[in-house]
C-alpha cells in the first residue's frame, strides 16, 4: 500500500503523465507526421526529382547499386511506389503521363492515284516516365506538339501518298502505319510516345474536283463534249 500511495504522489503521478505522453507521441504524433511527409506515386504518374524547378541531373553514380540506379547525366526519376519527401514537397515535380490530344491543322493530300484529300487528323502522345525520355521532354525540345505534329503529319502525307483509290482506309490501317513509321523517331526527337493516329474528316476539294475532269479529258470524248458545254 505504502508504494502505490507513493506513485499516486506528486512525483509518480508526473512520472505516469511523462510516461504515458511519450508512448503516445511514438504510437500517434510520429506516425502521423511521417504520413504527412511521406508521398505515394501511384502508377498512373512518374515523379521526377527538381531543385528550384529543375531537373535534377545524376552527376556521380549511385552509391549502392541498384536495378533502378541510372547512368551519370540522367535525370533523377522517382519510380512509382512511396517515397519520403521531407522535409520540402516542392523537392520534386509530378510529371503527367496521361494521354494528350493534338490536332494536325487540314492539309490536301494526293494518293497514288491522284486523287486530292482533304484530311483532317490528330494524334494522341504521353510523355515516357523513363530518365533519358524525361530528359529530352523536359530540356531538349521547345514545343514537344509542335515538333511531334511535324513528324507525324509527314508520316500520314507520305502513307496516304502510296494509296490507291478514291477513299482512305480504315482508321486502324492508317495508324499502325504511321505508328511503325513515325513512332521511333518522334520518341528519339521529342521524348514522347506515340499512342494513336486518327483520321477525323476527310472531304473532296475544288483541285480534286478540277484535276478528275483534266484527266477524263484525255480518256473520254464525251467528257471532253460535256467541258466544252460548260464554256
């Protein structure tokens, strides 16, 4: 009796109070501020690291080495999973990989047989979370759609180029050929990938118009007797 009226004292009641904050700040107040400093990057983004709006370059090679450890001049990529940013948030930059659309400004084009389209496209593209990519996205390249739309609308003139006939084909025909032409080029240029290429309108213009009835006149007189009635 006389040591528990002795810890319900003065002294061991501080002591319980003292011992009780403690456990309670290591169960609750730690957890909760690592929580707070700890960020989780999930799949659907690529997390790179910056300092003062800057990527930051890999100038030594990692210290331990690693599956993810990347060469010298590489940027720093957060991979996705939990990784601690403490004690600033603003250490790294959150890169969105989600897909983008870029339409291609109406061009005519003429296929194999000489007949003129109007063709109006555009091509979806999402940055590749991987370092030497980041890098050429984020440092090398003034505007990613404008250099990429270059790229991809030479590939479709020069596709529709080698078609026959009066119609385009099927969407999915033209974009795996422009994919397979263009892909690997605009991924070394601009650091992006390729996703889709996409037909959107194609219509039959004045030139197209004008260039058939200059043909039939060498095929067929009463082509040549209807252009005449025209005068």
């Amino acid at each position: 009796m006389d040591m528990i009226l002795s810890m319900l004292g003065g002294k061991g009641t501080s002591g319980l109070f003292k011992t009780g904050t403690a456990i309670l700040t290591i169960l609750l107040v730690v957890p909760a501020l690592l929580k707070i400093f700890v960020v989780t990057v999930d799949e659907g983004w690529a997390a790179i690291r910056t300092r003062n709006g800057k990527p930051i370059i890999r100038n030594r090679p990692p210290r331990r080495p690693t599956n993810r450890g990347g060469a010298v001049g590489e940027v720093v990529v957060l991979h996705p999973g939990t990784h601690g940013a403490f004690p600033l948030f603003y250490w790294y930059k959150l890169i969105d990989v989600r897909c983008r659309a870029t339409d291609l400004p109406a061009r005519e084009m003429t296929g194999a047989s000489g007949h003129q389209h109007r063709v109006h496209a555009s091509f979806e593209w999402r940055p590749i979370p991987n370092g030497r990519d980041l890098r050429v996205f984020e440092l090398d390249v003034v505007n990613v759609t404008e250099r990429a739309s270059n790229i991809v609308g030479a590939c479709l003139r020069d596709v529709i180029r080698g078609l026959d006939g009066a119609e385009l084909p099927h969407n999915d025909e033209i974009n795996t050929r422009v994919i397979a032409a263009s892909a690997e080029e605009v991924r070394r240029a601009c650091g992006v990938e390729l996703v889709r290429v996409m037909v959107t309108g194609d219509a039959l213009t004045d030139g197209y118009l004008l260039s058939t009835a200059l043909r039939d006149t060498e095929r067929r007189a009463d082509a040549v007797a209807a252009l005449h009635a025209l005068n």
